[in-house]
C-alpha cells in the first residue's frame, strides 16, 4: 500500500505515519517542513494555506510520479484547504480518508448517537476557518464531493489520546500528578469516559483502507472502556505515586467557576449534555469492522514515557486553547 499522508510529523498524523511504516507501506508526507518527520518517508513541503501551497503536491501528480492508494488528511481549519487538495488528488488516489470528529453532530447529541445523528447545518467545502464543528464537516463534505462516497472514509473520532498529543489535555494531568500532594479530581471516581487513543486510531484507519472501506465511522472506545478514576489513578502510578487524589462532587467544582473539559481535562459533569457529547457516542459500527482499544494505563504509561524523552514539556497547538487549573484556584477548593 502506498498512503499521502497530509501532515504527519504530529500527534494522529505521525501516528498514521509509524503505523504505516509499521505495515511496511511506502508513505509520502506533504507538510509544512516545521517538524522533521519519521525516518523512511518521502517528504513534500508545502502549505495549504498559501496561495500556491499545493504547488509540489501538484507538479508529482502532473508529472505522472505519484499515485497513492490512500490519502489521509486530518484538516481542522478552513474546510477549501481539503476541497483544494481533495480535487487535486482526485485522480491520483483510489481512497480519501479524512479524520473527522464526532463534534460534527449538531448540538447537543443524544445520549448512544450514532453516526446517523443530525449534523451540524450551515457547513460548506468552501468556507474559510468558521468554528470547529463546521469546520470538520465543511471537510467531510470536500472529501466526499472531490471522491464521491465509495471513496470517502470519514473518521469522527472522540476525544483523543496518547504519546505526541499536541493540545496538552493527558500531557497537564501527567504533570500535575507528577507534582504530587493534594489533587482536585474530579468526580465521581466511576464516571465512565470514552477516548481513543491516537495509535488505535491510526491501525483501525489503515486496516480500514485497506479493506476499502467508506462511510462515516464514530471512533472512540467502547462506552465505559475506562473510568475518571481508572485514568487518574494510572497517572498517579506512572508519576511516582506522589500525589493524592481527593475526589470533589461535580456541584462544588462548578460552584466554584471550574470549567470542565478546559480547566479540568477530559472530565465532563454527569448526566450534562457535554458527557452525552464526549462519552456516551455508540460504536458498535466501529467495533464491527475491527476497533481494537488498548487498556487506559498503556495510554498513560507510554505518554509519560514520551513527556519524559522530550524533556517533561509537551508540544501545544497554537490555534487550541490552554488547558489546566490554575494552582491557586485548585487549592482554594480543597481548602490547603
């Protein structure tokens, strides 16, 4: 198999990448040139937010020197980046893989929504940068008018985890556990979480190109496949067992002004419509045709071990928000 890989020196993308290199495939990476990128690719430059950023991408399709069987792209911004690219690969690839996100759905989603749940309305493959929900599914839509839908493999992934995670949400609670003494964690301890983690997602990606399969996909561990409780102790252990967790009922923390999924990564209120949203996506579709998740503490336990190689920082987009609680506001709840 031969893949483009649209980006690929960072968090999904390099995952895709090792992944594929991991199958023995012949991969291409068409990036900016900011990140240097695994060893035993082929490496285009160019940005796609330029006026002529396609333009190597361009020249090897013209020139007849590349054909790819599969194409991943995991855009987030302006949805016309991947109907550019998407029309200018049209004839070059047979399939047009693009890493979407369940966020797609219109708000908020019912609880156990599956991929026919309404989307949001108002997305188009031509809009510039808008929001994040109507980006995804201004790209979706590029990728299924450039390829058609016996071509188009949409990925809605979850909230998603593991080594080289650039938006920083893993990476803070690693940190502040590795800190030590007293933790505000959220409760309940066995509120149910899903995630994936970014090499799961990456085989099931390629595993389902290459049985040529199309469609949308919600991906995301099972409902349940993991606890607030389960991950929060793991990076307790991970980190040296330092810290203490003290678990602090939803009611104070927001009493308090906490913003969930921000201030508190991962964590969403029970029974509140962002846990529906980010927790509770049905993917029997998924698991159907081959989703394999890891246990929650190998997520924990080679994220750490990769914070550490590089040095205890990790990496953060510039286009996504910090995340994490400020000390001062953690200690004034728990009182120390």
């Amino acid at each position: 198999m031969r893949l483009l890989m649209l980006g690929g020196t960072e968090f999904v993308g390099r995952a895709v990448v090792e992944a594929a290199l991991g199958r023995g495939w012949e991969v291409t990476v068409f990036n900016r040139g900011r990140h240097r990128p695994p060893l035993g690719v082929r490496s285009l430059i160019g940005d796609r937010t330029a006026p002529d950023g396609l333009a190597a991408l361009a020249e090897a399709v013209a020139a007849g020197a590349e054909e790819w069987d599969v194409v991943v792209d995991t855009w987030s911004a302006a949805p016309r980046a991947v109907r550019d690219t998407a029309r200018l690969l049209a004839g070059a690839a047979r399939q047009y893989v693009y890493v979407s996100s369940c966020s797609v759905c219109a708000w908020p989603p019912a609880a156990g929504y599956t991929e026919e749940a309404p989307l949001v309305a108002d997305a188009s493959a031509d809009a510039e940068q808008t929001d994040y929900a109507r980006d995804k599914r201004g790209g979706e839509l590029a990728a299924l008018d450039a390829f058609g839908a016996e071509r188009s493999l949409l990925v809605r992934s979850g909230l998603i985890l593991g080594p080289y995670e650039n938006i920083g949400r893993l990476p803070w609670w690693l940190t502040r556990t590795a800190r030590g003494g007293p933790v505000l964690a959220p409760g309940p301890r066995d509120l149910p979480l899903q995630y994936v983690d970014a090499r799961d997602l990456a085989e099931w990606t390629l595993g389902a190109a290459e049985r040529g399969l199309n469609g949308a996909y919600n991906l995301v561990s099972p409902q349940g496949h993991t606890t607030t409780g389960e991950l929060l102790d793991a990076c307790v252990r991970v980190t040296g067992g330092a810290a203490e967790l003290r678990w602090t009922e939803p009611e104070v923390i927001l009493d308090a002004g906490i913003e969930p999924w921000t201030q508190l990564p991962v964590w969403a209120p029970p029974r509140s419509e962002g846990h529906a949203a980010l927790h509770s996506a049905d993917v029997s579709r998924a698991l159907r045709d081959g989703l394999r998740c890891r246990p929650v503490a190998e997520t924990v336990a080679d994220t750490w071990a990769w914070l550490q190689d590089i040095g205890g920082v990790a990496p953060r987009r510039p286009d996504r928000p910090p995340v994490g609680l400020d000390p001062a506001v953690e200690a004034k709840v728990l009182g120390v």
